[in-house]
C-alpha cells in the first residue's frame, strides 16, 4: 500500500449510511463523505467520488453479495467491515488494507447465544409451544452448571460466551487454531481435538469464519459424536453447519435441539421446514442486532481513522494467507 492519504475522500456504504455520515462529519470537518444507501448506486458513485477510504456495512436491506466491488476499486486504499465476517469482499486486490469491528458487539451477542441454551435447557422453547396448545405438561431439565459446554473458535464472542457460561458455573472446552490456555476455559485445543471432544458437549457452540476449511465443518459424523442431549447453536455463518444433516438429527432425536442465526440461505424462505421443527429457536442473523449498533460499529471506525490521520497503526487488521 502507498502513502497514507492525509485528506481522505471517505465512502460509507450502508442502509444506515446517513446516520453513520450524521455522526462523523461533525468530528472530521477536513474529510470528505460520500454515501450510498442502496446497492444499485454503488459502482456509479465509486466511479465519481473515488474513494480512499470505505466503510461497509452489510445487512439484509444491503446483501454482502453487493459490496464485493469495493474491495477491487483501484482507489481504495483502507476498508473497514462494520462488523466481523469479511468472506463477502474476498477475494481483495492485494495492496488493500483490510480491518473489521471484531469485538466491538461481542457482549450482545454472548447474551443472546446464553439466551437461546437457558431456553432450550430450560424447555422454556417447549412451554411457548404447550402454551399455544394451552397444554400444562411438566418437563424437566438438567442445570447448566452440571453440562459442558463446547466452543468450536476462541475470538471475542466465544470468549465474552466462556465468561457468561463460567458464571453458570459450566465446564468449558474450546478449539481454536493456535491453542494456548485461557483462564476462561477448562482446557483450549487445536482444530485436530473436535472429534475427540464432541462426545463431551451438552451445548455445541460455533464461533469461526466460513472458509474452505470450515464449510460443513458440523455434518453428519460430527453431529452423530454429540450426546443425544446435546444443543447445537450458530451464530457464525450458515455454511459452517451441513443443514441437511442438522435437520434429520433433530428430527431423529440424535441432537435434542437448536439455536440457529445463520442461513445458508438468507432470508430464510418462507417455505423452508426448518420453520417447524420443534426444539428448535430461529433469528434472522439478529444475535447482536442492538439498539445502538450502528452507533457502536461508527465510533469503532471513528477510532480507527483517527488512527489513520495521525500516521498509526490501525486495530483489528484482518490478515488472509
């Protein structure tokens, strides 16, 4: 990458890009912003305002799949994600440099993974259910803090989710790629150990990136290594799970049930089964969506181009092999 660019032209590119602008301009009187709100005014004003800097922040009013241009743009020099997955803008020319707001919605998220095992733990799913059949069924459960919980990535969120699941007193197992040990797990492995592991988790958990490696990283033989109590919960992306294999476990009793943010395929149609299968709690890729998430995610990049005007290193470079 060449010389930073002291007076950048900064290009926000979100559905919520005029409130991001709305609280920026106002601490960065000598930048310049530009925005787009919606994907088919995207190349046009990447040609005319040519960018330095942008900001991408993808939702469902503004698919991932649409934000890929902005990663090959000769102009760009700096991009951040406004939020932690950046599989969506790869593959990037090869001088860019890339950041993202891992972190920064770590605790949201962790409250509502916990959220969804007490649910499922607690068949609290179950009694929402007999509710509407104004069906009065006792079941019981096993605490949570006699189960052992399984965390597929080590990152903020998992991290933010040991915390919680210690103080729930729960055993916590987790795998990462450089395992190293962590006061807030019983033990951290490599990727080589999710075999051997599987078969001591009540509550699966999924915290990695899709990637070639990780596609379908849960499927048939791994989800048939759980305890047929066990919970399987994703909030990373769709693609890590074999869903087809997911769905005939839960309607075989092998997995007793599931949190599901992430889709293969999103939105979620409205003709998909997963929508009826029981023991089984679905959002749509909302677990960290907070009030004030647009607010935290801007002043992660405020911080990051401060950063970048004074000459220092940025936070959260994302590094692909």
């Amino acid at each position: 990458m060449g010389e930073r660019i002291r007076n950048p032209k900064v290009l926000i590119v979100s559905a919520n890009a005029l409130a991001v602008r709305s609280q920026l301009v106002e601490s960065f009187a000598h930048v310049s912003f530009a925005t787009v709100t919606q994907p088919e005014h995207l190349r046009e004003t990447l040609a005319e305002f040519q960018p330095g800097i942008v900001l991408s922040m993808k939702k469902h009013q503004f698919p991932g799949k649409y934000h890929q241009p902005l990663s090959a743009h000769a102009s760009v020099q700096w991009l951040e994600v406004g939020g932690s997955g950046y599989e969506h803008l790869w593959p990037w020319k090869p001088d860019l440099l890339v950041t993202n707001c891992q972190g920064v919605l770590a605790g949201a998220l962790a409250e509502t993974v916990v959220g969804a095992m007490l649910a499922i733990n607690s068949n609290l799913i179950r009694y929402a259910h007999q509710q509407l059949q104004r069906s009065w069924m006792p079941q019981q459960f096993r605490p949570l803090s006699e189960q052992t919980l399984l965390l597929v990535g080590f990152g903020h969120t998992a991290q933010a989710v040991a915390a919680r699941a210690r103080d729930l007193g729960m055993r916590v197992l987790a795998i990462r790629n450089r395992p190293e040990p962590s006061p807030l797990a019983d033990g951290v492995f490599g990727p080589d150990a999710l075999p051997a592991l599987l078969g001591q988790a009540d509550i699966l958990s999924l915290h990695v990136r899709l990637t070639e490696q990780t596609r379908h990283l849960i499927g048939r033989r791994e989800l048939a290594s759980l305890r047929p109590s066990a919970i399987v919960i994703n909030t990373s992306r769709g693609g890590v799970v074999d869903e087809q294999a997911l769905y005939e476990a839960l309607e075989g009793g092998t997995v007793r049930g599931a949190y599901l943010d992430v889709f293969e395929q999103e939105p979620l149609p409205a003709d998909s089964p997963w929508w009826s299968v029981p023991h089984v709690l679905i959002s749509p890729h909302t677990a960290d969506h907070v009030i004030d998430m647009v607010e935290k995610i801007t002043d992660s990049f405020a911080r990051n181009l401060r950063r970048w005007l004074t000459g220092q290193p940025l936070r959260n470079q994302v590094h692909v092999p």
